[in-house]
C-alpha cells in the first residue's frame, strides 16, 4: 500500500508524467528490499484504476490523464459538513441448476455467527433500554459508525455519520431519492445496458429514461447531454452492470466534471463493489468527488443475504438537508436487532473475514467454469474481470437467446437474457446469455457446464 499511495501521489501531483515507463518489478522490488509479489501487487492495482496502462517488452506505462493536481481528496483529511418474468423463467421442476446471482448457497451465510450474534444483540439493546422504542429513521447510531469506518477504509468514502441512512436495499434506496428529488422536473440518464431493476423504480416514480452508451470504459462521458434541464446519471462506475467493466480513473473526472458543469446528480451503485479476486476493491466515485454532486448506495445483499433486506446510501449535504425535512416523520423500517448484528459483525472484524471467504468461494467457482469452457473456448467467449457472481457469455455463432434458454432448461439448468438490461430491446446482441454463479456449488460445475455443452451442441 506504501508503493501504491506513492506512486498514485507522484501521477496526480505532475512528478511522473504521462508515457514515463515504471521500474520493472523485479529491479523496485531489489531496491526496496521487498518481495516482487509487493510491487507486483501494488502496479496490479494501479493498473486497475487506470493509472497505469501495460506496455509490451517495457512493463507499465503512466497513461493520459486529465489534470489531477488538487482535484483528488488527501486520504487523511476528514470531511467536514458542508414484469413480470419470461415463461421461461418461471417455477420449473426439472431445473437441477439455477444459474442466477440473486442468490447464494445457504453454506454461505455465516449462521453460527448470525446466531451468536444476535443473543449478544439482543443483551446490548436490553441494557441500552432499546427493545421497545421507535426507530431513528436514518438507522441506528451503533450501525452507522460501524459502517462509516468500514466504508472509508475500504471504499474510501468522505462523509459523517449523519450522513448516512440505512435503507430496505438498493430499491428503497432509489425510490427515497426519487422522493427527494420530485420537486424536480428530472430526466434519469441510465447506462446502456444497465441494471433493470433501477430502471422498474424510476418509471414508477414517473421519471422519463435517457440510455447512454457505455465502451469498454464504462459509461461515454462524450455521449451525456449538455442541457439546462435537470439532470441524474445512474452508474455502476466500480463494476458495471451487467457487462463487469470497471470505470478507469480518467473516466472518473470526466463524469464528475460533466456532473459539476451541467449541475447533475451521479447516483453511484456500488452493490457488490467488495467482490474483486485479484485486487483490492477500486475507490468509490464519491471519494474523489469534492462537488457533492455523487450519491452513494451500497447493500448487504451481496455479501450477506438478500434476505436480510438491508441497504445505505450517503446523502450530499444539500439533499441531507430535503431528507430530514421531508421525512422528519418517519421511523425506520430496518429491524433494530437486524441493524445492530450487522454492525456488530463490522466492529469485531468478523465481517471482513466474511467477504474474503466469499471471495475466495466465488473465485474458485469462477475459474471452475473457465476451465470447463475452456474447450469450446472458439465458439464461446467468457466476458469478466475477476469480480462479480456472474459472467456473460458469448457465441460466435449467431444464435437466438430464447432458443438458447429454452434448450438448457431441457437439460435441467436455468440460464437468463440479456435483453432485460437493455432499454432499446433492438441493439442488445441476441448471441449473449447472462450466467450467475451464486447459487452453485463448486462440485456441480462440471455437471452442469457438461448438460450445457449437450444443449447448444448446434453451436459449439
């Protein structure tokens, strides 16, 4: 983390410029008199951010940037106030396999824990003489401390504890700032593809719905309108959905400048941001924002269970203030006993050893259907970054996704479309399929990759 942080200082303040060639690992890593896999880690995540661009024959290379210098915040410095479903999808006997990332294997859920946990809880909130009193309606305090500590420290987050309310998950979330914001006369603008059941919540707010397209970057900050009306982006920068890119460090000024200069909202999703194989989580969009233009939301449904129903957001200042005026009157709807066991889990540490477990579950599941896709490797591609509980896959062939669904749940396995996620139905490309592994256990891959082979053989 000491390489990284310096280096990462020596970009944004002009020391290394764009195009200077980093010292080769090896040589850094004599000079240091540290391990190679150090450095080598510390560059890995400097690569991800987009710092860093690989060079071949030279190692890595500083890339194009826009002007960073006192733009980005200082870690240490503290921030002050300022449809139904398809036929196809429905119940179906013979499904042996679901393929979806709505779901975990129940071995994942940290029951012991939970159980423990909440008879500690429940003495905690007897002694606090809590059992039977009305909820705060941003949380309880105990939770949002927790939280707030584990978010700056891992998401890098800037913001206070009053800044935070617990929400129901992502939708509640959604819908709470669609209420903030109804005053407004607002357009959502909404990657192309992007995650359909934000779409669901906007409409029903009545909200009108722009798609922007997105590359290999991420969302087009070049693509978003320049207008006088008013304006919320809803982005997915740290792993995007569906399609998994995670928005380079570059992009990120891009869309945060646009955002200050159109005076636009950028609702940061960041719902499953803590699930990277190969490298440490990416920062957060809201910790380099220094115009309150971002708000964040996160959920425990990722890492816990979407049981649990437990999400966050952190409010910009401006919209804290509309918040405590409009809902001055509500409780939460969070169950206390819930809040606290989830804060508890973040204070003792146990929740951090929770995500690395699911990290390494989910890796090794991931690279187990690589491995069994991996001779069909011309016909099929596998797009992913080493993040995520799912995958896209893509035929070379032409094929038809109804087709597709159809023949693997002949063979017993649940596989979902693509064209969900996409608000022109038209452009979405009818040879992709949307694959989850959650909800599989590591045993049964090859099975189920084999009855998937057998069902598309017209394909492969």
């Amino acid at each position: 983390m000491q390489i990284y942080h310096q280096i990462k200082d020596e970009i944004i303040n002009g020391t290394r410029k764009e195009g200077d060639i980093l010292t080769g690992s090896r040589e850094l890593a004599r000079t240091l008199h540290v391990s190679r896999n150090t450095v080598d880690n510390a560059y890995s995540q400097l690569l991800a951010e987009g710092y860093l661009i690989p060079k071949k024959g030279s190692g890595h290379m500083i890339a194009s940037l826009p002007e960073l210098k006192g733009q980005y915040p200082h870690q240490a410095c503290e921030f002050t106030e300022k449809h139904t479903l398809k036929s196809e999808m429905k119940s179906h006997p013979s499904v042996l396999y679901d393929l979806t990332n709505s779901s975990h294997t129940s071995d994942l859920f940290p029951k012991s824990l939970w159980k423990r946990y909440t008879l500690e809880c429940l003495e905690m909130l007897d002694h606090e003489k809590k059992l039977a009193v009305y909820l705060d309606k941003q949380g309880e305090l105990y939770l949002r401390r927790n939280l707030l500590s584990y978010l700056k420290r891992i998401r890098g987050v800037h913001c206070n504890e009053n800044q935070i309310v617990i929400t129901c998950g992502i939708q509640h979330s959604l819908d709470l700032v669609c209420q903030l914001l109804c005053d407004e006369k607002i357009t959502i603008l909404m990657e192309e593809p992007g995650y359909h059941k934000a779409a669901v919540v906007f409409q029903n707010n009545g909200l009108e719905i722009q798609s922007v397209p997105i590359d290999e970057d991420g969302i087009i900050v070049s693509k978003l309108p320049s207008s006088p009306k008013n304006q919320v982006l809803y982005s997915t920068p740290s792993h995007q959905f569906p399609t998994g890119v995670t928005m380079p460090i570059g992009r990120r000024f891009e869309l945060l400048k646009w955002a200050k200069s159109n005076h636009a909202y950028i609702l940061e999703d960041d719902f499953d941001s803590e699930l990277r194989y190969y490298a440490k989580p990416i920062p957060s969009l809201q910790s380099i924002d220094m115009n309150d233009t971002v708000i964040y939301i996160g959920t425990f449904s990722k890492a816990l269970s979407p049981s649990i129903r437990m999400g966050y957001m952190i409010l910009p200042p401006q919209l804290l203030k509309i918040y405590l005026d409009k809902f001055q009157y509500y409780n939460s709807m969070i169950p206390i006993l819930n809040q606290y066991v989830i804060a508890h889990l973040i204070q003792t540490g146990e929740y951090d050893r929770h995500v690395r477990r699911l990290n390494h579950v989910f890796r090794k599941r991931l690279e187990r259907f690589l491995e069994e896709f991996s001779d069909v490797s011309e016909k099929v591609s596998i797009s992913c970054n080493g993040s995520g509980q799912y995958f896209l896959l893509e035929f070379s062939a032409m094929a038809n996704q109804d087709a597709l669904i159809r023949k693997a749940l002949e063979h017993g396995v649940r596989v979902y479309s693509t064209m969900q996620f996409w608000q022109e139905k038209a452009d979405c490309p009818p040879n992709t399929l949307f694959l989850g592994f959650s909800k599989i256990n590591l045993t049964d891959i090859p099975d189920c990759v084999k009855r998937l082979k057998t069902a598309w053989s017209e394909w492969l």
